[in-house]
C-alpha cells in the first residue's frame, strides 16, 4: 500500500514520504536514481538549489512520462541570488511552471528573516509555489519568522533520528502546536552512522517481534512522533523495504493532535517499543573515544597502538567536520 498524504496548514496535501537528492546523491546526475524511485512507488520528490541536482530532477521526471499531477516536487532556496531569481532558476532546471514546496534551506539563508520570508509570500501568491517552508529551523528561529509572517510556514525539515530526539522533543511539540508539519532527513543515521550504539539492540529486538527490517522500525518509530520522512537509496529493493513500512499495521491506539493523525497510522510499534528507543536515543551514540577506552581493557598488546589510532582518527573527524562546517554552515 503507498504512503498516503497529509493536510499542510495552507490546505494543500504533502506526500509523507519523499526520495531526497542531498546526502550522498549532491552533486551527481542522479537521473537513473530519481527514475527508479518514481518507477517504484515514490510521487515525492525532493531537492534543493545547492545539491545541484534540479536539471536531472527535471530529466527524471520528464522520462517518466507521468502526468504533472502525478507528482510532488519540493526544492530549497540556498542563498544563491534573491529567492525569486533563485526559484526562476529553479523551475528552469526542473522544467516546471511551478513547484509544489519551496523551502528555505537554513536560517542564515535569509539574513533579513522579515523581508526574505515576505518575498516566499509573495512567490506563493504569483504561483510560482503552491506552499512555502522552511528547513533547519530552531523553536527560536520559527518564532522570529512567525512574529512578522502573514503565511505560516507549512513544513520544517530537519535531521531527525533516535539519537537527537530528546534535543528536538520541543520543537516537534512546537511545530505540532503551530501546525507546522515536521519532515525528518538522515533518521537511519542512528544505525548506519553509528552502529553498535544503545539503539540496535532495541531496534533489533523489535524488528524481530514484528517481521521487518532495523531501517523498518527506524522510520516506523519516526512515523510515531508524527514526523514526515525524506530518505533516499540507489537500489531498487532498499526503495521497496521503506515503502512497505506503510503495510505494517499500527497494533495499538494513540492519542496524538489530530493534525498528526494519519502520520501515526501505520506505526506497528508499541508504545514500549518506543518507549525504549526513545531512552536508548537519549543515551546519545557511540563515541570513537569510547571505543577507544574499551580497547585498552582488553589485554593485547596491541590495544594501546588501537586506542591511539582510534583517538587520532576522532580528533581528525572534528577538524574536518569544523572545516566542512564553515564551507556549508547549516545546510545539509
């Protein structure tokens, strides 16, 4: 069964799950990729100015041969040119008279939040858009943007998974508050980026009891907060295995806004399933310092040369992450 549609703040319906072009699909044609995913199932389509995707989008859809109302596309202002100029462009790579989303890819993307936003409005209203969002938006950054905005924005997209869940439990509380939907990207991150971590175990435990992969119960579990999803994959089956997710039933009632009803209604977990995911999550991930201790208990004499390598690799991940940081700042 494919993933249903939920209703925006504006009245418009926003396709809960989305094939994304950024991560590690930036910066390559990704025509085939994109091909395959609307070949399997997925109407959604996400991409950004900056992962320089948007003409391969474009090349996808056309080979798709699918109507325009057949699929969603969003894509993202990343500070380069005013934003009008930017979705021009935009629509010119993509090969569309409008876009369905149309993002703000991070806060510092607009300097002047009042006036930049007001520019989204107004792009809105002319139908270059038929929504307008934001992406990487604090509780703080939200409440600056709403203090002035005539529009609310329809959809935050932010990096969601077990292991920040607790520092973002109030901004979700927040955007459900102000009926911002909230679309998550990099949730598998909590067991590809950082395996051997508190939540395989209970991650794992679950997809026993229920028949379905880790990746399965990750995205079920973001389903259960009422969050949306974007994730991506180059193989036709890892596509396939996060579709199914919708055909695991929910076993247990909750009671949840009912702007994030039909977001829950798929989630097979139960509510200590979940439980336990979110307090493996607050734990936080393992650290290659933490290996590195554990190394040093072990006898071999080669532990002291592991735990050294091991901390040079660490020190060596935060250099280079501050460096891309300072390139990139917010935008993901």
């Amino acid at each position: 069964m494919p993933f249903g549609t939920v209703t925006l703040n504006d009245g418009n319906e926003f396709p809960i799950i989305a094939f994304g072009t950024g991560s590690t699909m930036k910066f390559r044609d990704v025509t085939d990729y994109v091909g395959q995913a609307i070949e399997n199932g997925f109407s959604h389509i996400d991409t950004a100015q900056y992962y320089q995707t948007e003409t391969y989008v474009g090349l996808a859809i056309k080979e798709s041969g699918l109507p325009r109302s057949n699929l969603y596309v969003s894509t993202k202002y990343s500070a380069i040119g005013t934003p009008r100029q930017a979705i021009q462009q935009s629509l010119n790579k993509i090969g569309l008279s409008y876009v369905d989303m149309y993002m703000v890819h991070a806060p510092r993307t607009l300097p002047d939040l009042e006036s930049g936003w007001q520019e989204f409005e107004k792009m809105k209203k002319d139908g270059l858009t038929r929504s307008i969002g934001v992406s990487n938006f604090s509780i703080e950054d939200l409440q600056k943007l709403l203090k002035t905005a005539v529009t609310k924005p329809t959809i935050n997209q932010i990096q969601f998974h077990p292991y920040n869940y607790a520092s973002h439990k109030a901004l979700l509380e927040y955007c459900a508050k102000q009926n911002i939907i909230v679309e998550a990207f990099g949730s598998l991150n909590s067991i590809t980026q950082n395996p051997g971590g508190p939540v395989d175990a209970v991650v794992n435990a679950a997809a026993r009891r229920i028949g379905a992969t880790p990746n399965q119960v990750i995205f079920s579990w973001v389903r259960s907060k009422g969050v949306a999803i974007v994730t991506t994959s180059r193989t036709k089956e890892r596509l396939q295995e996060y579709l199914a997710v919708e055909d695991l039933r929910m076993c247990r009632t909750m009671k949840h806004d009912i702007v994030l009803a039909y977001l829950n209604r798929a989630a097979p977990l139960t509510s200590e399933e979940i439980a336990a995911i979110d307090e493996a999550g607050a734990k936080g991930p393992p650290s290659r310092l933490l290996l590195a201790r554990l190394a040093m208990q072990h006898k071999s004499p080669k532990a002291p040369f592991l735990c050294m390598g091991l901390a040079v690799a660490f020190m060596f991940g935060l250099i280079r992450f501050s460096m891309l940081w300072r390139c990139t700042g917010d935008i993901r």
